[in-house]
C-alpha cells in the first residue's frame, strides 16, 4: 500500500464560503472550504462536499436550494466563529446578523461579503461522512466585491479548522 504524505496536498489553498439555506422555517448556515464552480455551461454548475452530521447539510438535503457568499479577506472573527464554530441546532446563527433573502428563501450575509451565487440541488452523492451535492447556479450578485479569503489567510490569523470540516488544517509549532 502506498504511503500519503499529506504535505502533498496540504499546499493547495481553498476560497472560504458561508452556505445557507432555510428549512422547516429554521435558517442554517455553516463555513465550507469545498464550493467550486465545474462547468461553464449555462446555468453554470458548482459543487460543494458537506459534513453530513452539520444541522445545514439536514437543511439543504431537505429544501434542495442553497446560498453561497465568498468571505471577503475583511470578514470579521465574528462572522468565521459564529457560522463555522457552532452549531445551528442550538439557535439561529443569523440572528446577531442582518440577512437578506434571496429568490429561493435562502439567507445570506452582505456585509464582508464578495458576492453570492443562489443554487438549485441536481446531483447528491454519498462518500462516507459526508455528501457532494452537484447545483446549478438560479441567481448570482457582487455585494461588497474585493479579495475573497483562503483557509491559508485564515490559518495566518492563528486560527485552525474544526475537526468536522471538509479541509482541515492542525496548527502546530510554537503557542498551538
């Protein structure tokens, strides 16, 4: 069997997205690393890989409908610790926050934000823990523009992904 060393693949870097939706008359976002665009046919087509445990995966299985807004570099602590930290089954994470909706009833952010593509479910795959969902693309916007965040400029802050994420970054060395 051949050895992974995952320093190979620990040199890729990944956009920093908040995914929402509403279901059951609950809203429910949560921080992705796994959003990206798969083709340019028209509607253009995304897909995003989900841990299927989080209260916003439950969500989007349920409503087939989804938001996502790139973080802008600015986005604030606040924000990143609120929607990838803690939990949607405990409360509503957009409440401290003004959201708006969009066509298909799905929340987001503008604030901080770099833009929002709104997306309809067509494809969902099994892989283990977690679950790809294939979209198409319904609506899309630029909100505040500018630079979006990576998991590197995030982790450059000092800050590592939680355990459940879909890319996980340990931070080690000195004072981690």
């Amino acid at each position: 069997m051949a050895k992974i060393n995952a320093k190979a693949y620990e040199a890729m870097d990944y956009g920093m997205y908040l995914i929402s939706t509403s279901a059951d008359g609950k809203r429910q976002g949560c921080i992705v690393t796994s959003f990206a665009q798969v083709t340019s046919s028209r509607p253009p087509r995304f897909t995003v890989t989900l841990n299927r445990d989080h209260a916003t995966t439950e969500a989007i299985l349920a409503s087939g409908v989804f938001s996502v807004t790139l973080l802008g570099k600015d986005c604030p602590e606040e924000i990143i610790n609120t929607f990838g930290y803690k939990s949607g089954r405990v409360g509503d994470k957009f409440a401290a926050f003004e959201p708006k909706t969009d066509e298909s009833g799905n929340p987001y952010l503008t604030e901080h934000m770099v833009s929002r593509v709104s997306c309809r479910v067509v494809v969902k795959l099994e892989i283990g823990s977690y679950v790809l969902l294939v979209a198409e693309a319904v609506d899309a916007e630029i909100l505040a523009g500018g630079e979006m965040m990576t998991l590197k400029e995030f982790s450059n802050r000092g800050k590592s992904a939680p355990p459940t994420a879909t890319v996980v970054r340990e931070m080690v060395g000195k004072g981690f």
